[in-house]
C-alpha cells in the first residue's frame, strides 16, 4: 500500500472484517488537517482486494480536496465494502460496518454513496453517531445526492457559458454517462432549462425512465464517447477520461459529477490541448457533501446549504476564467488551492 500512487501520505487506512456477515471494509482517512475526515461509503463488487484498496486511497483523497475548496470544516476520507450491493446487503452487514465507523472515534463520519442507500445507512446509525445522509433524526436530511445534481447541473451551466458562449442551456447538447441517483437527476435540470439529451447507463430501467422523462436519446455505453455533442457529463464511476476516450469526444467542455474522472494526473493537459474545457470534478461535485456538513453540524439549514453551493459554482467560475487566461489545466489549477487550504490549516 505504501508503495502506490494511490496512497498519496495518508493519515491513516483501516481494514475490517466481519466473518459472521461477510462485512468487508476499508475506510481510508487522508487528512484531517480541516476537520474530522468526512465522505461517503460505496458497496461495490472489486476485482480483488487491491482495486479495492486503490478506489478507497483515490476517492480520500478526493474527499480532503472537495471539503477544503467547498470551504467546509471537513477533512477527508472514505469507506469502501467490498461486495456485491443486488445480493450481499443486510441489516447485519451495516451493523457491522457502522460499529467500525464507531471503533475510530469520530475521526471518520459516513454517508451512503454508490451502491448504499439512506435506507442502509439506518442500519449503521444504530451502531454509531457519526454517520449523516440518514432519512430521519433531528438534523437529517435524506438522501444528498440531489443536492449533488443541483451543483453539477450549475457547474455545467458555468462551463457552458465559458465554452461555448452560452447564456442558457437552452438547446445545449449534452451527452450524459449514467442516470443514476445524481445523473437522473441532473437529467431533470437540464431538460427543464432546454437541453438536448443523449443517455446511458448499464441499467436499463433507470434509461427508459429518464428517456421517458425528459425526451433523452439512449445509446449503448461505449457509443456515448462519439456522439457529437456540446458538453459530456460523466456521472457514473471515475477514470472515464484517458487516451482512448478523449480521443473520441467532439465536444467543447466536460462536466459531470463522478469522481476522479480524469485517469492520470497529465490528462488534465490533454484535455486543455483538445479545447475542452474541464470543470474539475471535485468542484463540480462538492453539493452533496455539503449538505452532509450541514447536517453533521447537528443543525440543517437548507439556507445555508444552497447559499454554500452557489459559492462553490462562483468557485468553480473563477478556477475556469484562471484556466482560459494562464492556458493551464482547471484540475492544476483547483488542486492548487485546495491543497494550499489544507497546509494552512496544518500550519
């Protein structure tokens, strides 16, 4: 582990194993330098333990970059399990995994991500307190992921008017990957402000839906790459953008809400050199996270919730204005600041 890219200095990585549930978990905590490591849990069926431990690291460190340039008193971290979410879910396995959460003390708070709903995420609140995303108690505040589309769907109006000259989205092609919890919803906002969809996903049900819904074009997953479109939206899982992919796209600017989307560090330039310009996806994404800050405060105000998102997507409009002035990368360019955030706060 320590000799991966992928470890990046974290703090810390924890390994549990329950054998009585089949509970297999990692929860890897990159920074706390902002406050206690937050980020969300993903249940998902790893080739083997390294992936595993790999998406962990990768999706931390993320987090400790989405909470500083969302200006939230988080650091960050995340926890994955290692399973299949249709066929290995039960209210013993998050049990479990909730009182490993609670063996660190505070250290980590939790939320449902990929693969877990609010409706597990009950099950570990029975074990530990720390753990937001819940449906109900006295600050809940269900599930974050539509807050997390209303963010990208900003993001994307953002780029799209440094990209593409555009004052709305208003017949705006957008080519979406995944209609999941986030993408089907930011499917919504943008068939509502005019945009043209082309859609896909590997779950069938969730495309007819949002075809249904919002008058979207489907198409294949691998074809989602050639079709001639203004602006992609990956919303699905990470490293979708690398030489084979960039290659293929036409269009003018990418902004989705999956995370680490870019599959190298040096992709970031690439993608500047093909004239696409790149909202960085830890910007773009950071709405969810802070509707968990909120209600990790123990207080909820939506007020508050919605006025941080529309700093954030100020944010995300001054990091592409700096990328098209200086010719650099916009992920550079975030990483930057948030990174400096993080050093202050250790110094």
């Amino acid at each position: 582990m320590f000799d991966t890219a992928a470890f990046a200095d974290h703090e810390s990585v924890h390994l549990f194993h329950d054998k009585a549930t089949g509970l297999r978990a990692i929860v890897a905590i990159h920074s706390t330098a902002l406050g206690p490591a937050a980020g969300g849990c993903r249940m998902w069926n790893y080739v083997d333990g390294e992936e595993a431990m790999r998406d962990a690291l990768r999706l931390s460190e993320g987090m400790s970059y989405k909470n500083a340039i969302a200006d939230l008193p988080l650091g960050g971290g995340k926890g994955v399990i290692w399973g299949d979410s249709k066929t290995q879910k039960s209210p013993e396995l998050f049990r479990a995994f909730g009182q490993a959460v609670d063996s660190l003390n505070g250290k980590y708070w939790t939320a449902e991500d990929v693969g877990i709903s609010p409706d597990d995420m009950k099950y570990v609140a029975e074990q530990t307190r720390f753990v937001a995303g819940l449906n109900d108690g006295e600050a809940a505040s269900g599930d974050p992921s539509p807050v997390t589309a209303l963010g990208v769907f900003k993001g994307i109006e953002a780029t799209a008017m440094r990209a593409l000259n555009a004052d709305s989205l208003d017949g705006v092609r957008v080519a979406v990957q995944g209609v999941g919890h986030v993408g089907g919803y930011v499917c919504s906002y943008l068939a509502k402000a005019g945009a043209h969809l082309t859609i896909t996903d590997i779950n069938q049900e969730s495309l007819k839906l949002i075809s249904e819904q919002t008058g979207a074009t489907i198409v294949a997953p691998d074809e989602i790459y050639d079709i001639d479109a203004d602006v992609f939206s990956p919303n699905a899982l990470g490293a979708v953008i690398n030489d084979d992919t960039l290659s293929r796209l036409k269009v003018k600017a990418i902004a989705g809400g999956a995370n680490n989307q870019l599959a190298t560090a040096d992709m970031g330039e690439k993608v500047r050199q093909q004239g696409i310009l790149y909202a960085p996806d830890f910007v773009i994404n950071g709405g969810g996270i802070i509707n968990v800050a909120s209600e990790i405060s123990g207080v909820f105000s939506t007020p508050w919730v919605e006025s941080k998102v529309e700093t954030l997507t100020e944010t995300l409009g001054q990091i592409l204005d700096q990328s098209l002035k200086e010719n650099r990368p916009s992920s550079d360019i975030a990483l930057e600041i948030a990174k400096q955030r993080i050093e202050a706060a250790k110094n």
